[in-house]
C-alpha cells in the first residue's frame, strides 16, 4: 500500500467515524428533547419557581407549565399591563389544577439592584423560599455596532447580562440576611462554602436556568451587541456553576434558536437584511414547544440545553470546560464539525463580502442638493 493510499484511508475512516458520531450526537438530543410530564410534575409540584420576563412569551410560556405541573410560581417583568394579563391567565390555570398553586406578579426593574433586593424579600415573605429560578429576561436590537444608539447598545448588556447578575447577588444577599437570624445545631458543621455559611446555603435556590441564547456560543455581524451580552452571560453561568455546585445549586444554561414570540418580532425590526441571511429562513419554534424543550435538557441534567439541531451542534464545538451529556462520542464527532463550522465561517464571510459589494450604493448628491 503506498503512502497517499493509507492516507487517504486514514482520513476517510476518521471522517467516517466522525460523521458518524455526529449523527449519534443528534440522535441524543432528539431523545432528550423530550419532556417527561411525570418527571417534571415530580421536580416542580409544591415548589416555588420565580420566572424573570414572565409576563410574555417564553417566560409565559414556562409559567403556564410550571403551573400545570402544581408549581407556585412567581412572575416578573417591568410592564403593568402585561404583567396582570398574564397573572390572571396564569390564575385561571392555577384554578383548574386539584394542587391550587399560588400565583404571584411583581413590577421590577431589574437593572436596577437595590430595587431588585427589597422585591426578592417581599416576594420570600409573600410565597416562601425561592426554590427554583428562570432568569428569561433580556432583549435583543440587533444592528450594525456603527449605528446603534449608545442606548441600544447598552440596554442589552444590562438587560441580558447586568440584570440577571443583579437578581443572583440579590439571592445571595437575601439567603445571608436571613441566616442571620438562624442558630447554628451544635456539632453541625460551621465553616463557609463559597462565600456562604451553612444556615444561608439552606435558603438558597436548588436550581438556577439562565436563558441565554445560540449567541452565546456563536456570533457574526448584526450580532455584535447582543453577542457580547449572551457571551458574558454564558461565562458569568460557567463561574457560578463551579461556584454553587459545592452548595448543591444546579447551573443551567439555555441556548434557544428563534422562537415565535413578541420578542423576536420586535427583533426583526432591526436586524440588517445580511444579518437574516446568513441566519437562513428556517422555521421558528413556538414559546409552548421552547419551554418544553427547556424542561426536558434541565430534567436530563444537561448544563447547557438546546432546542434545535444547530444549535445542538455549536454546542458541542463551543461546550468549552463544562460537562458534556456525551463526552466521548462527542470527542468523535469533533473532526467533522470542527471542519463543518470552519467552511461555515469561510461561507459567512463571503456571504458578507458578496453583500456589501452588490449592495445599493447611496446616490451622490448633485450641485444643486450640495449647494443647498
């Protein structure tokens, strides 16, 4: 055999393999995708589950599960008017449930951290111990960095990464507060643990989801903003999934395509037709099947949680130094979509540059326009 021929056998068999590994890669995440009833009723019935963004789309759409799943749950957003439309949806499901969860909508402006501390005391004295959090709040502008308002610009990043770190040092403030008060059982144990006593550990969350985005692992123009603050949110999560696990905090990090809800209509508004292109015109899920989906990675104990099969496979090349769900046939797979993403780059930037060549040049003014 010579040598071109074993090697070229050799990159064969490895892409072969690869691809192959892929493609079981995928099989696994279709069966994850799949939201057990009985095992989120089991997870969520009699808990308190507070759910930021709550009054629409996603956020609404989780609550309403939640809620069927015997759930107490906690809705909060800025807008009023939103707000008490989807408590009083949210109340009629509670109604109709044997479990009667309770029901709670709560005003915050969560980009402002003062605010958000007094609202999570008040919210623990009206419905209890936080025990699960669904930080869905967030928006996204996308533009060209170049012509972005400095109040687009900076809006996101308060909004999707200062806000949900505003709500966590706020539970961390509160459970410490709190442990204050607490005596200590004589021969328990009595030092720290990341920073928290063991009296305020016990009032902390079991479980925290933060719902980020496939930005948070892949960017490209129109994105630069939004990126940046789904980019921050994923690494603030990688920190503090480290942070809690020695308090018994489960990290979860959501990684939804486009999903048919107001936010993403309100996102089309501004996004550069180059932008959309790249993206492709494929079909968006709806917020019922997105929380759905949500629910089923979180159950499979999967940290990072997709919703499509694009979105499946950035995350396998972008999981970085957190748990994978299948290390090894994810290690096959590598070869064929590190070189996937890599003639995917290679197309966007052409893509890119084909764009802005053939775009419409703007009309140069004439004498008279000029002299005026």
């Amino acid at each position: 055999m010579s040598t071109i021929t074993f090697v070229r056998n050799v990159i064969f068999t490895v892409l072969a393999v690869s691809v192959a590994a892929a493609a079981k890669v995928l099989a696994n995440f279709f069966l994850s995708a799949r939201l057990n009833q009985n095992a989120l009723l089991r997870e969520v019935n009699g808990k308190h589950v507070l759910v930021t963004g709550g009054s629409k789309g996603l956020g609404l759409a989780l609550a309403r599960l939640l809620v069927k799943n015997g759930a107490n749950v906690t809705i909060v957003a800025r807008g009023q008017k939103a707000l008490d439309e989807a408590r009083r949806e949210l109340q009629q499901l509670a109604a109709s449930n044997a479990q009667a969860p309770k029901i709670l909508a709560v005003s915050i402006d969560l980009s402002k951290y003062d605010q958000v501390v007094q609202e999570i005391d008040i919210i623990r004295g009206e419905m209890g111990k936080i025990d699960w959090v669904i930080a869905n709040a967030g928006s996204a502008a996308p533009g060209f960095l170049a012509n972005q308002l400095d109040l687009e610009f900076e809006g996101m990043i308060h909004q999707n990464l200062f806000s949900v770190a505003n709500l966590v040092r706020a539970l961390l403030k509160s459970a410490k507060q709190i442990a204050e008060d607490k005596h200590i059982i004589p021969g328990s144990r009595t030092w720290p643990i990341s920073g928290l006593s063991p009296a305020a550990q016990s009032q902390m969350p079991t479980k925290i989801i933060f719902v980020g985005s496939v930005c948070s692992a892949l960017s490209f123009l129109g994105y630069s903003a939004y990126g940046a603050s789904k980019f921050g949110l994923r690494g603030f999560a990688d920190g503090l999934r480290s942070e809690f696990a020695p308090l018994g905090i489960a990290m979860h990090v959501y990684l939804p395509a486009n999903m048919d809800t107001p936010g993403f209509a309100v996102e089309n508004e501004t996004k550069p037709e180059i932008t959309a292109q790249i993206e492709g015109t494929g079909s968006t899920l709806s917020a019922d099947d997105a929380a759905s989906a949500l629910f089923a990675g979180v159950l499979k104990k999967r940290y990072l949680v997709c919703n499509d099969v694009v979105g499946e496979l950035v995350r396998v090349v972008a999981n970085g130094a957190v748990p994978r769900p299948n290390p090894i046939t994810e290690a096959f797979a590598a070869p064929a979509l590190v070189l996937a993403f890599a003639v995917w780059s290679l197309l966007s930037d052409y893509e890119v540059a084909t764009y802005f060549k053939t775009a419409p040049k703007p009309k140069k003014a004439s004498t008279q326009e000029k002299q005026k």
